[in-house]
C-alpha cells in the first residue's frame, strides 16, 4: 500500500493554521519582553554584586536552567491550584516560558555588561551623568550591540518553544495542527506544512531582528 500525498486536503486549514501561529508569536513575543525586564534587572544585580540579591538570583538562574521548563509550566498549571492559584493554559505557559527565558537572559545579558570598558563609563561621569543616565546611554546601547547576536538565537528557541503550549490546551501552531489531523489522518501533509510555516516565522524573526541590532545598536549581526 503506497502512501499519496494530498496537501489539497490541508490548503482549506491554512487560515486556521496562520491563526494558530498568530498564538505561537503572541507567547513568544509577549515572554521574551517580560523575560528581557526580568534578565535586565537580575544581570545588574549580579553585576553589582550585591551579596544576598547576588546570591538569590543565582539560585534563581541554576534553578530554571537546570529544570526542564516542561515541568516548570506543569507545576503552575497543574501544581499552584493546590494552592488556590489558577491560571487559564495560555497565563501559565506565557508565565512559565517568561520565568524560563529571564533565566537565560539573564546570562546573556550579565556577559553583555562585562563587556562595557571602564574608560566609557568612566568618560560618563566626567560628562556629569548619573547612574541611570549612564545606563541609558552607555551601558545599554553597548550591551544590546554585543548581545544581539545571542538575543536573536534565544528568541528563535523561544519561538520554537511554543510547541509545548499544546499539551496543556493552548491553541497556537502545533495545538491546531494535532486538531487537524485528528480530523483528516494527514499527519505528513499537515506536519510538514507545520514545519515549513516554523521556518518562515523564524526566518523572518531573524532578519527583522538583525535589521533592528543593526539600525539601533549597531550590532552586527548577519542578516542571513
């Protein structure tokens, strides 16, 4: 028995599909925001070194890059009601996803910071700026221009990533793609159709943010 491919079937859910993707960048975009604030914040920490916040977040980084992030949304979503804590599927995979790449942001954002010379800063206070202004103007432009590169790579897994909202309910790319098989059987139709559409998103995520590292930052990121 030979197996024929037949995409017709597939084109009249390609509506539904990009809908479902429209989800999948809606995780991916809104957790990398609150995962940027969050990285932000704890990397200065950490670059201050501050012993007890230093310490803490520490702890919080080994903890959420040691632990399957699977599990990190399982225990909110499934774990916190114990607790009278609720989440609707989509809160607890963005939080879950937003908590998991803080983590790793944070990292990437701490190298960044060890990055910025002592002769620009230390031009900065010449110049009268304050700590805020300095890291207005001299730390974050600099950190995001050698960081971009990584900042791109993290958001693309994170698009990637957002597969896993299927299995607790949410209806983004893969979700609806399980939906539509369970209804026509074309798993290969609809699963590499699936896997051409990740690719467009992630292809053109790549170039904009390259174009954005290089018209703000400039950083230098290749484009393709």
């Amino acid at each position: 028995m030979h197996y024929v491919l037949h995409y017709g079937q597939i084109a009249p859910y390609l509506p539904y599909l990009i809908g479902g993707m429209a989800i999948s960048l809606a995780l991916s975009v809104l957790s990398f925001i609150g995962g940027m604030v969050l990285g932000l914040f704890f990397a200065v920490i950490r670059n201050e070194g501050h012993p007890i916040l230093s310490r803490l977040v520490r702890i919080y980084v080994a903890f959420f890059t040691n632990t399957p992030q699977l599990v990190q949304i399982y225990v909110i979503y499934f774990g916190l009601p114990d607790f009278g804590i609720l989440f609707s599927p989509f809160a607890a995979v963005l939080i879950g996803m937003t908590l998991n790449a803080a983590a790793y942001l944070t990292e990437i954002l701490r190298a960044g910071l060890g990055t910025v010379h002592a002769q620009e800063l230390d031009a900065a206070e010449t110049l009268g700026m304050n700590r805020l202004q300095t890291l207005r103007h001299v730390t974050l432009p600099h950190l995001f221009r050698v960081a971009m590169p990584a900042l791109t790579n993290q958001y693309i897994l994170m698009t990637l990533g957002t597969s896993m909202a299927s299995i607790f309910g949410v209806e983004e790319l893969t979700g609806r793609a399980f939906n539509i098989n369970s209804t026509t059987f074309r798993s290969i139709e609809i699963f590499t159709t699936v896997a051409v559409l990740y690719v467009v998103v992630t292809f053109i995520a790549t170039i904009l943010l390259a174009l954005v590292g290089r018209w703000a930052f400039r950083a230098r990121v290749p484009v393709l």
